[in-house]
C-alpha cells in the first residue's frame, strides 16, 4: 500500500489542550505553598517562643495550633495541585497509533 501525498500525520496525533490552564494552576499552587510557610513560621514561632509581635497568638495557644494545622493542609493542597499541573504538563503527546502501523513498508 502506497501513501498518497495528500497524507497529513498531524492529523494523527491528539490535540494537545492549551497550556494556559496548567501554568495557572501551578502559579495557584505556588501561592498556596507560599501562604503555607508563612503559616506553618507564624504558628510554629508562636507555639515555641512565644515573640512579643505576636501577642494574640501567645495569647491563645489553640489559635497558634489551627493556624499551624490550616498551614499544613494548605501545603498538602499545593503539593497535589502541584504535581497534577506538572504532570499534566509533560504528558506525552504521542501518536494515537499503534506502534507497529507505523513501521515502514516499501
């Protein structure tokens, strides 16, 4: 079987959805991590040293506890969102063939 020339291999291959959504997300997940440290620093700082700059944390132990704990669920998230986005990311963007209908016949 001859290939005509009117042949188009890209029409072969998937559509590849924008990359828009995938750099979005990864930027949302980065600001999640951030707002986590910030966290988990303001809450652990509070629990063990107790500064004077936090003087409502000090205050009220239970505050400093939730706030490092909404620090740690906000890390989780960001680390999920992130790698989904990332994988989402470098996926393959092979051939919708099976590989061996694309061996070379002459």
């Amino acid at each position: 079987m001859k290939l005509s020339d009117d042949f188009d291999p890209r029409c072969l291959r998937s559509r590849k959805p924008g990359t828009w959504r995938s750099r979005l997300g990864t930027a949302v997940a980065i600001l999640f991590i951030l707002l986590s440290i910030i966290l988990l620093a303001t809450g652990s700082t509070s629990l063990v040293s107790q500064p004077a700059e936090l003087t409502e944390l000090n205050d009220n132990p239970a505050a400093a506890r939730i706030m490092v704990f909404t620090g740690v669920m906000s890390l989780l998230i960001g680390v999920f969102i992130w790698r989904l986005c990332r994988r989402r990311l470098r996926r393959d963007n092979s051939l919708s063939l099976s590989p061996h209908l694309m061996k070379r016949r002459d």
